[in-house]
C-alpha cells in the first residue's frame, strides 16, 4: 500500500497557508453549527434517568428499571458510560451543555478527519469532500452516543492512515483504549475491530496483487499485525459490566425488528434504505440527501482515478459502510464520517501525482486555482447555511442549542408523578403510554410509573412487541370494525389500569382518542395539550376524574382563550427569519384543539341516541294525552304526532306515502337541528385551546386548520345550523372565522389538503364558484404533487372525484363570465352582476378601486368579499381608517365585528358591538320595558289599521316591517352575540350576563332562542 506523504515535496506560500488555515476554521465551525439544533428525541430523557439511577445507586446492570414487562430480561445497556456522563454534565451546566458538548464532538471529529487529509502544498482539496460529508451526517447527529461513535470512528480510521503497519504495542495503545471504552458508550463498537481487520485485509490482498511494500525502518518480521490489534479489540470488548453479553447487533441493522413496531418517525427512518428515497418527492429539497449521493459518486469517482495503485484497505471499508448505509438509513453517519476522508485522499494524491507528472499544463493549473478559491465562498456559504438551518431544511431557523422537552408530556407525567406521591395509585396499577416519548419522560419525571413497552426492541420478547404494535394499529389506525375493536381485548389481556395517549401523528391521536372517548370503561383522569390520561373507574386509580363541565363552562385563566389574539397578522416564515428569528415553540393547544375535536366527535353517538329518545317518548306521551282527553275519533293531532313519530323510525317503517309524511319530516328535521350532536362545550374547548396556540405561534398551518374544523363542526353539529340562517350576524360571524382560518392555513401551507378541500367545499355552498374552483385545483395539484405519500384506496377516489368535479366548476364559471360580459354596469354593478354569477373573486377584483368610484356600498362590499378572502390585514387597515371618519359607521362596525372576531380579538369584537348597541342601552330604561312598549305599539297599531278597514298583511310579517320591533330584534341579536362571543373566550360570568340581556330584550327570535340554550348549558348546575 502507498505511504502517504506527510508533508509534501513542496512548500506552499505564506498566503496559500494562510487560506488553508482559514478554510480548516471554516470547515470546523460548519460542522460545529451543523450539529447545534435542539434535542427533541425523547430518548434523551430515559438516558438521563439512567445516569441518574447510576449515580444513587439505584441501578442494577443488565435490570430494567422503566419497564414491567421484562422482568426476566437481561437489558444491555450499551451506553451505560454515555448515560453517566450525561447526567452528571446536565446536572453541572444544564441541558443547553448536552447540545454544545454534542455538537463540539461533531466539530472534533472533523478536525481529525481534516488534520489526517492535512498533508502537501494542496491542503485545500480536501475541505469540499470533507464539507460535503458533514452535510450528509449532519440529521444524525442526534444527542445520542451514535456522536460518539462518529468520533471515535473518524479516530479510528485517522489511526489506520498513520500506522499502516505499527511497529510496536505503544503505538497501539491509543486505538485500543478507544475499544476498551467503546463497547460502554455505543452499540456500534464493532465498527472499530472490524475497519482494522479490513485494513489488514486490505494489505494483504495489495501486497499480492501489486507488489506494494509497507515502507517502514522496522523488519516486517518485528511489525506488530493489524489481525492481532483487530482480535485485541474484540477481546477488550469484554472489558464492560455487560461482558458476552455486549455483542449483539446494533437496533438500527436488525432485521426482524419492524419499521411500524418503533414509534419515533426518525428511528422508523433509520430503519428504511436509501434506495427508497427514489420514490419520495421529499429528496428533491432535501440537502443531506444529495449530499449523500455525492458522497457515493465522489468516492467511486476517487477510486477509480487511482487506479494505479488502488488502497485496497480504503477501498474495502468503503465498500462494507456503503453497503451498511444502503442497507439501512441509520447507517449513514458512519460512512459519511469516512467516505468524506477517503474521497479526499484520494483526490488529494491523485492531484498531487498529476501536478508532478504534467507540471506544464496551465490549463490545469488555472483549473485548480479557480477551484481553490472558490473553496473559500463555499465554506463560508456552508457555515451561513449552517447557522441558519438551510442544510436540513427550509426556510429554518439560527442555532440554538436546546434540550426539549414536550410541555404537555411533561404535565401528564407530572401528575402521575403526584399521584404516585398522594397514594392514588395502587401497587397492582399497569399503565400503558402509547408512545416511546411518553415512557421515556416518564422514566424522567415520574419513575415510580412503569411503562408497558418502548424502543429497545432487544429487550421486550417478541410477543409483547408484536402485542404493542397490533395495540397501537388498532387503537390509532382506520381498518375495520373487528380491527378496530381489538385494542380492547388487548388492554384486557395485560390488566391495563390506565392509558396515557400520546401520538406524533395528530389524525392518528383523533382516532385513538374518539375511540377511548366512546367507551364507558374508560375515564379522562387528564387532559393537556396532546397528553391525554384515561384510567378504568376502578380502585387501582383513586384520582378523581376530569369534570367536563367545568373545564368547558368554568374554565381557569390559562384555559380561557387570550382576549386580545396574536399581535400581527399570519405569515410564512422567510429565508431572512432563519438569521435571527428562532421559530416559536411548539404550543400544547394546537393539539389539545383536536382532543377536544374528538370528544365531541365521540360523544355524538350517545347525544343522538338521547336526541330520539326524547323525540320517541314525548311523541307517545303527547298521543296518550290528547287520546284520553278527546275520547272521540282519532284527532288530526293525533294522526300528525304518529306520522311524525313514524318518521323519526327506520326508513322501511315509515309510509312515505301518507299524506301528512312531508310535514312530519319537516318537523322532526326542525326538532332535530334544534339539538346539539355532541356537546358544545368540547368545540368550545378546542377553539380557545386554538387560540392560546396561535397568541404563542400565529404562523402554524395546522392550528389555523384545526381551528376552522371546530368552528364547523360548531356550525353543522350544534343548534346553531337551525338559528343562524335566522340570526343573521351569527351566520356571516361563524362563516367569516372559518373561511378566515382556513384560508390562513391554505396560505401558509400550500400543500395541505385538507384546507384547499373545505375551503372548496365551503365556497360552493355559499356560491362562489369561481373561487371553489381555485381551491379545487389547488387541491388537485397538492394530491398530484405527493402521490407517493397516500397510496390508499381512498385517496385515488378523492383525487378522481375533484378531477372530475373541476371541468364542471369551470364550465360554470365560463358561463358565468361570459353573460357578465355582455352587460353594460358601472364598477358597483360590474361587482354586484359578477357576485350574483358566483363570481367572487372577479366582483374583488372589479372593487380593487378608490372609494369615490365604487361608492359606500362597493366598499362594504369590498371589505366584505376581503373577510370571505381571508385577507384580513388588509381589510383592517381599510376599517381602520373607515371608522375614524365622522358620522355613522355601524355598517363598518358591523364588519370590524366580524374582523375582530375572526382574528381571536374578542376585546375588540365586544367594544365594537357595546357601541353599537349604545343607542339601545340609553333608550332601554328599566329590563324589558323597551320591548313592552314596542309590543304595545305595534299591536295597538294593528288594531287601528284593522277597525279602519285598510289593507293589512298577517300580523307578524307587519310586526317585522315596524321600526319598534326591528329594533327590539336588533338589541336582542347584539347582546346575544356579545355573549356568544364571551362564551367562545371562555368569560362565563360575562357571557351569561350578556346572553341573560338578549333574552330581556327579545326571548322569541332565534337570537334569544340560542341565548336560552346557552345559559342552559352555563347554569347546568
């Protein structure tokens, strides 16, 4: 094998030197900053607990302390050294210390591997590989000892280029005091032995196929070989508190563990190949990736220009990485570590041969001059990129060097953790967390609380893995009815007590949590943010239960929704916020908004049932009355009451045919939209829980996502579908917040479907075709653009049934255009002609004008369409402006109310509605007298009309054209909407203050209907 030079036949210049020490400090910090992101892996925390087990003398080798399901397993803890250190480090400095110290061993591995390439005049060849593999290593570099194995490989491999052949012991010992201490901080120790023994090999096979010689002042009689360092190092393994027992194969490479059986999503990926990533549209923006493949191509690429004396020592333990990292993701770390190296020595070499052999070429030299300067930018752009997260994703964030830990996790572990302390949970208890996050803070937080399984998949027996994955499937997973329903026998089968659900996908922990909701085995001991506790009402777990209502009806300070709402409006992150602006936490009550979603969902079975049980017997008991009190033929009441009771049965049982079908159905559809499917408290919930998410993050899709999906579910599932066609300002208030929230979420996440689909959906219910159309090929173009993402059934039928839906909208919208066309309007008319044809965005975009020409009515008109739109910033500044001029303003109060309220100001919301029923308050007097005197008005003015013979209507299409009552209705309809507003927020004692004057003002309209249904939820008990 080729000695490699040390130092060069040539000296380079002052300056040159000088660039190259500055592109070494370029390349060390890029890998120093390409490691400082924060820890979210919840393992961090289990490790934590063991070291903190190691220190009080808690911990026993090779006993499981976390888990009561190995209770005859031997767990070896490979990194028991790792678990020590830092522990006693994260009690020193803290666990912003863990980051840096993690980060500071990815910098020392590269300044090893920099400080092995550093050698002739052309030093700089070797920083753009060694860059490029830092790129590639850099979503691994986890806070875990897989750090370590990536610098004590890189030492390892640094030590094999030195010392070819050692010459004696002494050279030896430092390599194998990296095996004594491997084997105790990483799984990955073999790696070690086994690159020497490849090395070896590699000599040997050199030695015969070229004829190369080792160059050395020592006989090769007397050198020491490699074969012997490679089986010391196997031997010194056994150094460890774990012995034999050490070796086994590392989790990341074991075939019969399942990808779907781990529950973190970067441990499941660890565990694919990259060969996968050919059919993800995620490797196309996705720098390690690329990195990656460039690293394979510089290597074959390297080899193959030095095939004159081909290293066949680098060459075998670049085959045997790459293999490993084409067989499994996770094992990419390591051959990034060294193929970044072998690719730059042999570059290096191979440079240096050619510059000897064709010193003349000036082509050449030119060639490697630009290349060499332009290394400098390079660096640099990779240390920005670094900085600013660019390397792993886009738009990112600067560096922060954080140890996280999951708020809501947190909160559950802490109250099991006082319980555990008060008594209330008995000894015979079992809990069961449903993710690994969540045992492991458990581990952290509450050790007295034993977990049923997580992911060490070498220490639970096969059986109760495969049990926690079937659980997990069918708990949190959509097969059918019998799959569905399995996780029940399986909780049974190991006594669950309790159930701490937690889960990374968010449909999943709807799913899971509609499915624990609906059974009445199982109560909610604990709700916070996606942390959700449910125990058997059983004597194992004495805690009490949650109380629904007064979490929802009652609600503390940190539960009630923020009153003034975020500072400013939603907006993307850009590439400039990645520089200075860190991206805002991740907020608990995004998630607690879809709990809280799914316990209505889930409660909507049993508030039917109650709903028919009530229609049923009250039919029946008013049938028996009004039999026994006209004992005559059967009464037209009668025969209506049965007709309507008939059609409230199963469809084969009513006569469809029977005259009077028509009506009961319509009465028993009025019964039935007058009721809620679920209760209303839970949407409730979940939009403050929405709320108090994006006060913290305004610029999070999701929450704006879930947050429109509980104001329609309020709107479809509660009393509020029969009242607010109605009560009109209810209508256009509920319609507003959730075209506003999820066009906010279309906007800052183009490519999530489910808000282009309602958004779609919404539009065409309202008749803004052309608008629905814009969001049906939105949603098309997001399903097209991730096809390998959903391979399900479902989502071709979803995607053929938009493809087909979106040559009609716009055919409709052509049609639309075209007889608008041939009408001659002014800019109002324009607008209001293309309103009327459904086109929405065409009317907007007719209004985009001044104010003169389009009038007072096209700027309510504008301003109106602007709200449908989702552009709220810039309809607040119009209304701003609007409501400071003199006179009166109360239709653009109207739409601030609207604005306000879709933007979770309800401060703001509440001041404008106070003035606009100022009027009312000061002509009021006493409660209710203005409504007696209007009445009496009204009634003696019907009178009048009648005794003088001239021509009337019915008497209630009268009582609404007149003033008196017109206004009646209105300061009905305002404080009604004051108190609905102050209940969403969650200020009962202002909401029932407010929804008790709607009803003094007016009880019989929709207004007080809905405010009589709203204090009988607040004054339940």
């Amino acid at each position: 094998m080729d000695s490699p030079s040390q130092s060069g036949s040539s000296r380079a210049s002052g300056p040159a030197r000088r660039g190259d020490a500055g592109r070494a400090v370029l390349l060390v910090l890029f890998a120093f900053l390409a490691a400082s992101f924060p820890a979210t892996n919840a393992d961090v925390w289990q490790r934590l607990a063991t070291g903190r087990a190691l220190f009080d003398g808690s911990y026993s080798f090779g006993v499981d302390p976390f888990a009561y399901t190995t209770a005859n397993a031997y767990w070896v803890n490979h990194g028991w050294l790792f678990d020590a250190l830092a522990f006693g480090l994260h009690q020193a400095l803290g666990g912003m210390a863990l980051v840096v110290v993690k980060a500071l061993l990815i910098a020392l591995a590269a300044a090893v591997t920099l400080r092995l390439c550093w050698r002739g005049s052309q030093v700089w060849v070797a920083t753009l590989p060694l860059a490029v593999s830092l790129v590639a290593l850099s979503p691994y570099a986890l806070l875990r000892p897989v750090c370590v194995s990536m610098l004590l490989l890189s030492f390892t491999y640094a030590w094999l280029e030195r010392h070819p052949a050692p010459a004696s012991w002494r050279e030896v010992v430092p390599l194998l005091l990296v095996f004594v201490l491997w084997p105790n901080l990483d799984e990955w120790f073999l790696l070690g032995p086994l690159m020497v023994m490849l090395w070896w090999l590699g000599g040997l096979v050199q030695a015969r196929t070229q004829g190369n010689v080792v160059p050395s002042a020592v006989p090769s009689e007397r050198r020491i070989s490699l074969a012997w360092v490679a089986v010391a190092g196997l031997g010194l393994a056994l150094v460890n508190p774990h012995h034999i027992r050490v070796f086994t194969i590392p989790q990341t490479l074991d075939p019969t563990i399942e990808r779907d059986w781990l529950d973190a999503a970067w441990d499941r990926h660890a565990l694919t190949s990259p060969l996968e990533w050919l059919a993800s549209d995620a490797s196309l923006v996705q720098p390690p990736r690329w990195a990656y493949a460039g690293l394979v191509v510089a290597g074959v690429v390297s080899f193959v220009l030095r095939r004159d004396g081909l290293p066949m020592g680098r060459l075998l333990i670049w085959a045997l990485l790459f293999g490993l990292s084409l067989y499994r993701t996770g094992a990419i770390p390591f051959f990034a570590t060294v193929a970044g190296p072998i690719a730059a020595l042999n570059l290096h070499e191979w440079y240096e041969r050619r510059a000897v052999s064709d010193a003349a070429s000036a082509r050449s030299t030119r060639a490697a001059t630009l290349v060499r300067w332009a290394s400098v930018p390079l660096l640099a752009f990779a240390a920005v990129a670094a900085w600013t997260g660019w390397i792993r994703a886009f738009p990112g964030e600067p560096r922060r060097w954080d140890l996280v830990l999951d708020p809501a996790l947190a909160a559950a572990a802490r109250q099991l953790a006082d319980w555990h302390s008060e008594g209330k949970v008995a000894a015979e208890a079992r809990g069961l967390p449903t993710s690994s996050a969540a045992a492991c803070v458990l581990a952290w937080l509450c050790p007295a609380e034993k977990s049923f399984c997580d992911d060490r998949p070498h220490l639970f027996a096969p059986a109760v893995r495969a049990d926690f994955a079937a659980l997990r499937r069918s708990l949190f997973g959509a097969g059918d009815k019998e799959a569905a329903a399995a996780w029940r026998t399986l909780l049974a089968k190991y006594a669950i007590t309790h159930v701490l659900v937690d889960r990374a996908d968010e449909r999943g922990l709807s799913t899971g949590l509609g499915r624990l909701f609906s059974s009445p085995a199982w109560t909610i001991q604990h709700l916070h943010g996606g942390a959700t506790v449910l125990a058997r009402p059983s004597p194992p777990i004495r805690a009490p239960a949650v109380d629904l209502w007064a979490r929802t009806y009652r609600p503390a300070s940190s539960e009630r929704a923020p009153p003034n709402g975020p500072a400013r409006a939603p907006r993307p992150r850009s590439w400039l916020d990645a520089f200075d602006t860190p991206a805002p936490a991740d907020d608990p009550g995004r998630v607690e908004c879809v709990a809280w979603q799914a316990h209505f969902d889930a409660q909507r079975s049993l508030y039917l049932r109650r709903m028919r049980a009530d229609w049923d017997f009250g039919l029946a008991g008013s049938i028996v009355g009004l039999a026994a009190a006209d004992p005559g033929p059967v009464s037209p009441g009668s025969v209506l009451r049965w007709t309507c009771l008939a059609s409230s049965q199963a469809s084969h049982q009513a006569d469809r045919n029977a005259p009077l079908y028509g009506m009961a159905l319509q009465v028993f559809d009025t019964f039935v939209g007058l009721r809620d499917d679920g209760p209303p408290g839970s949407l409730h919930a979940a939009i403050r829980a929405a709320r108090r998410a994006l006060l913290a993050n305004p610029d999070e899709a999701r929450t704006h996502l879930y947050l429109g999906e509980a104001y329609l579910r309020l709107r479809r599932h509660t009393r509020e579908r029969a009242l607010a066609p109605a009560f009109v300002p209810l209508d256009h208030l509920r319609r507003i917040q959730t075209l506003a929230a999820l066009r906010h979420a279309a906007r800052l996440d183009p490519d999530l479907a489910p808000a282009h689909e309602r958004l779609a959906v919404l539009y065409h219910e309202i008749g803004y075709v052309d608008l629905s159309l814009e969001q049906v090929r939105a949603l098309i173009q997001t399903l097209k653009a991730h096809p390998r993402n959903d391979r399900t059934e479902t989502a071709a039928q979803r995607l053929e049934h938009w493809e087909n839906l979106e040559p009609q909208l716009a055919r409709q919208v052509r049609d639309a255009q075209l007889a608008l066309r041939a009408q001659e309007l002014d800019v109002y008319g324009k607008a209001r002609g293309a309103l009327r044809h459904g086109l929405a965005a065409q009317a907007l975009a007719t209004l985009e004008t001044d104010v003169a020409s389009i009038g007072r009515d096209g700027m309510r008109l504008k301003l109106d369409l602007m709200l449908h739109t989702g552009q709220t910033r810039a309809a607040r500044e119009l209304l701003d402006a609007l409501l400071e001029a003199p006179g009166d303003q109360s239709d653009f109060r109207w739409l601030h109310v609207y604005l306000s309220a879709a933007g979770g100001d309800y401060a703001a919301a509440d001041r404008d509605l106070a003035k606009l029923s100022e009027r009312g308050e000061a002509e009021r007097g006493e409660a209710g007298a203005g409504l007696n005197v209007a009445i009496a008005t009204i009634l003696s003015r019907y009178l009048l009309d009648s005794a003088a013979r001239l021509p009337i209507r019915y008497p209630f299409d009268l009582l609404l054209q007149r003033d008196e009552f017109i206004q009646v209705v209105r300061f009905s309809e305002i404080a009604a909407l004051r108190g609905v507003l102050a209940l969403e927020a969650g200020d009962i004692d202002c909401a029932g203050q407010k929804l008790r004057r709607s009803l003094q003002w007016f009880e019989a309209g929709p207004a007080g209907r809905l405010a009589r249904g709203c204090l009988d939820l607040i004054e339940m008990r």
